[in-house]
DNA sequence: TAAAAATACTCCATAGGTATTTTAT
DNA sequence: ATAAAATACCTATGGAGTATTTTTA
C-alpha cells in the first residue's frame, strides 16, 4: 500500500464515479480502476460495489474512507509541523541563568522570545554557576546558558550580552554611601561579603580587581547567591561587589555606589557549538536582535532609571 | 511523499543508521538514502544530521517519527477493521421486530449474535407490522427484520424461521378452558378480540381461517398490539387467536388452548436483496445456524417448556 | 444503446541495484 | 585507515497511457 491508493481511494470515494475522479487526479480512468483494485485486493475486501451505472461505499469502504482522510489530514500537519519545527518557530528551549542574570535580564529576555517566537516554550533553570552551565549544556541538560564568560571546557559558543561594571553595595549605615563614586583603594581594610560558591565568575573578578587595587579583601563572609550576599550587607556584616546589573533588586538597607576602577564583567549567552536544534538559533537570534533594538532605541536611559530608582532608597 | 518514505524513514530513525536500515528493508543503501533525501527535500526540513560516524534526528526528524509511526499504526490497525467488517465481524444491523416476535423471538436472536457476533452490534425497532419493515429495509431504515410472510413489493429475500400454529387466548373464565383442544367450529357465536391494524399479517390469518371454518367472528373488538390483546382478553371481552410464540408471555386471566384446525403462520427473517452489508449476512448466518443448533438439541422439550408454564398460571 | 467500468497492451519514468567517491573519525 | 554515507550511472519493474471490450440501466 502507498499514500497513491490513499489519495485515489479518497477521491473516487468522494465523487463515486472512476471517470471523474480520474480526471481531478489528472489520471486516465484505467490507472485508477486498477489502482483500487490493488488497493483492495491488499486490504482483501471489497471497498466499492460498481455496476457501470454506480459506484457506491461498502460499509467496509465507509470506514477506510474515515480513516484514509484522518490519515492524510494527519500527514498534512505532519509536513506543516516539521517545516515549523525546522524553521525554529516552534519547540523547547532549556534556558539556564546565572542568579544575578535572573534579577537583571531574564524579564527581558522571556518578553522577547514571547513577542518573537510565540510557537517556543522557554524551560527556565535558574541559580546555575558558569561551570555548571556548561556541564549541563554539553550533556544536554539545557539548550541555551546565560552565564559569566569565560566558559570551562570545549564545544560551547558564547555571544556578549552585555558588559556590566562592578559596583559596590554598601550597608546604608556606611560611612562611604556619602560619597557618589568610591576608588577600589579605599576598600583596602573593609569587611568583605563574597560568594560562597567557589567557581563563582564574579568572585573571582572582584579578587582580582582587589589584588590590582593593591590588597586582598580580609575578614570576608561568605554567602550562597545573591539574594543571601544583599542580605548580608544590608545587615552591616561587610559591603560587596557586585556587577551592575544586581541594582535591578532594590533592598532595604543596602545603597549601591558606583566603583571608580573595578574594571566590569561580562554577561554571556551560551550554547553548544554542535547544537542543531533550530529554536536555540532562533532564541539567539531573537535575543541578539532585541538587545540591539533595546539599545538603539534607549540608549542609556535605562541605565538612567535603575540609578535613579535605587538614590531614593 | 509515499508511505515507502515513511516505513523507510522509520526503520532509519529506528536504527539511526542507513546500512543496517538498509538492510533490514530489504534495499541497497543507496536507494535508502536517496528515498530520505526526497522525504527531507519534500518537507523542506532536514530530518536527520548525518556524519559518516554518526546519524541523529534532529527535533524536527523526532517529531515526524512520531507521527509516522502514528501513522503507520493507524493504517495497519485500518486495514484489519476493513477486513473484519467486509467478513461481517464487525459492525452494525439494524433488526426490526413484529410485537409478537420481540416477545418470542427476541432473546434467543439477541443471545445468539452476542455469542456468535461478538463484535456486532444490534439496533432493535420493535413493533412494525409486515408491510412497515419492507417499507424500512426498502429505505434502508431497517437491514434485517423478523416479520409474518408475505412480504410486500419487490426485493426483499426472506427465510423463513419457525411455522407457529395459531393458538387460542381465552379469558381464564371462560367455559372452554376446560377443553384441552378446541374446534374452530366451536368459536363461531363468541366475542373476538382482533389486532387492530389493517396490514396485519396475523389478522388476515385469524380471519381466512375462521372463514374456512365456516363463520365471519362476530361482535369484535380491537386492540393494538399483542400486549393490549391478551389484557381486553384477560377482562374477559373476548377470546383471541394468536401465534403460539405468544404463549412465552404468560399473563394473568388469560389461558392458553391448542386450536384443532386453524392452520399456522410463519415467521420469517427479511433482508434486501442487494443489501451488500456483509454484517447482514453473517447475522443471517448466525440465527439460521443458531436456529438448527436449538433444534437438533431440543426437538421439542422448548415447546413443552412454555406449555407447562401456562399450564400453571 | 449509451455511459461507465474493466481488460489488454504498450511505454517510459523512476525505484532500486552496482560501482565508486567522499568524508569524518 | 576505515567505516559509512553520498554520488554516478545503469537496469527493470510497474505505474500510467491508449485502444478496446464488457456490462447494466
């Protein structure tokens, strides 16, 4: 049996008479007798009952006609779907975040591939650090990262989101929260709250921008994402750096203070170079381009606002 | 796109390798490939990411695999309906009944083709007289009836089922019922009470044979339906003549008596002629054969049966 | 007798085979 | 170096065409 007998039956069916079905079909009317003739005779039943003057359905033939038409709607789609699943227009993306790119930029965003791409479900994992990210994008946990470049390991590709200055939150009670801009210098004998987790991008960062400004941070606390980190400073346990994006989360008892030489850190998207699935392209390509709409439409404002916001607190 | 795609594509996506898909097809390995080319070219999509290593489906090549084998199931399990209704295994008749054959005829129809036709299911119309059901199955209202012969107009095949004497239904106060048989003659001064629709293949019965007996039945009353009868007789406003199968419903107030030489009427199983409805046929089948079971078991122990019942009442 | 399906035959398009090349590991 | 898919080319099956016959209303 092939799609052929399918299509000629569900014709003949539908008008009941060879001749004209043959002639829709751009068929001559020998190919299609015979063509149902071997249909039948590979189902072993009679579908039809001719004389030359009718061509009727047996009960046998009603119910295949039912079934052949729900079997080549069923391919239609079929071929529709594949074609939308290849394009990238419709599918699953696993998307791992970075806790402070959750804060920042995962609104965003999930409103640009809702806008874009509304055929793609966005799976959300947040909370991962960049080398867990990676190890999950390349056993094909996730499909698409935003993490802290650089990433560990072969095989993963990465776009620049956006490059983020390290800034300083400071308990509001801190004697340096008086001043607009702080020099890194002036840290040197603070108390420190850093992350926890080693294999953190940002921690390292911030030791290192220390170390350039000429000391190491001392008497350091230690906290598990970010949320803990700000808590911590706004509890007076020390001040922490922070990459800007992190002044999006206003807390009580915490002001943010721009650093004068703390250099800045990078947001990254990710994913598997051999990756072939077409939505995570598509996401990509999304993401890419809304940024850039972002920023040709506002180009600093938004910065402007989040300042703004976080002088009143 | 033809179903040799599909089963090809299958088998491919099954083994995710076109030499021992290939193989398992029973095909060179070239042909496979070229068949799936011409998949992918029709769907515009690639179904597949190939290396010589390695060969994987791509999100879009998963999707389609499910709904090829989808399907395909679908197809195969279409065919094996096809065949089984066009063997009469499966389907629907439609069986109308006369109101004296629902009540004698009915269960051992009903119980023969639940056993015998398990996949048949039967749509009952009760209580059409002769001239109705051939009407019905002309129309194809009706695919089978059990109805009094003859039929009229043209094509309808019948069989006949049983030859039931016509018996006597007498008020259970009436002198007669002492006599274990009775002479036709003998009713010649009684009330009647007659089935009240013209087209009664039973009426005409009662009537031709009381003529042959030398009398017209007097003073009649009408009722509609055997049910309706046997109560005016049981009221006691006149005896009846009524086929034997009647007597399976025994009924209060009303006595049963064999009937010397009123002669007897068949019951016979009716069907169009050109009904190409293999499921007709197979019932057909299923009561005739069930017909000759029961009595090759039991002669006449059935009969005797129903006449002790009444015996008692 | 006329319309329509079935049969008889012929032909060529294409599914599938063989031999070979390309490619990625 | 080798396994496996792709390419090139050829063959032959069978799908479809034309001409004709059969059937039934």
């Amino acid at each position: 049996m092939e799609l052929r007998h399918l299509r000629y039956f569900a014709a003949v069916a539908e008008t009941c008479h060879f001749g004209r079905a043959a002639e829709q079909l751009h068929l001559a009317q020998p190919a299609l007798s015979q063509a149902i003739r071997q249909l039948e005779a590979e189902l072993g039943a009679a579908l039809f009952t001719r004389t030359t003057r009718q061509v009727t359905l047996t009960p046998a033939g009603e119910f295949f006609l039912h079934e052949t038409r729900r079997t080549l709607d069923a391919l239609e789609a079929a071929t529709h779907g594949v074609r939308r699943i290849s394009e990238g227009q419709v599918g699953l993306v696993r998307l791992g975040l970075t806790g402070t790119a959750a804060y920042s930029h995962l609104p965003r965003i999930a409103r640009t591939v809702k806008e874009r791409l509304p055929g793609i479900a966005l799976e959300i994992h947040a909370d991962l650090l960049t080398p867990a990210q990676c190890d999950r994008l390349r056993d094909g946990a996730l499909d698409l990262a935003v993490l802290r470049p650089p990433t560990t390991g072969e095989g993963i590709e990465t776009r620049t989101l956006t490059t983020e200055p390290l800034t300083l939150a400071l308990p509001a009670t801190h004697p340096l929260t008086t001043e607009p801009i702080v020099e890194l210098a002036r840290l040197a004998g603070e108390d420190f709250v850093l992350y926890a987790a080693s294999g953190s991008v940002v921690n390292d960062a911030v030791i290192r921008a220390c170390r350039a400004a000429g000391f190491v941070p001392q008497r350091t606390h230690t906290a598990q994402g970010t949320a803990v980190l700000l808590a911590l400073v706004a509890a007076g346990l020390g001040l922490a750096m922070v990459p800007a994006g992190v002044r999006a989360v206003p807390l009580d008892g915490v002001v943010f203070r721009d650093l004068a030489d703390a250099g800045s850190i990078d947001l990254a998207l990710a994913w598997r170079s051999d990756d072939d699935n077409p939505a995570v392209a598509a996401v990509v390509a999304a993401i890419e381009s809304g940024l850039s709409a972002d920023e040709a439409a506002t180009p600093a404002a938004a910065a402007t606002a989040v300042r703004t916001r976080e002088e009143q607190s």
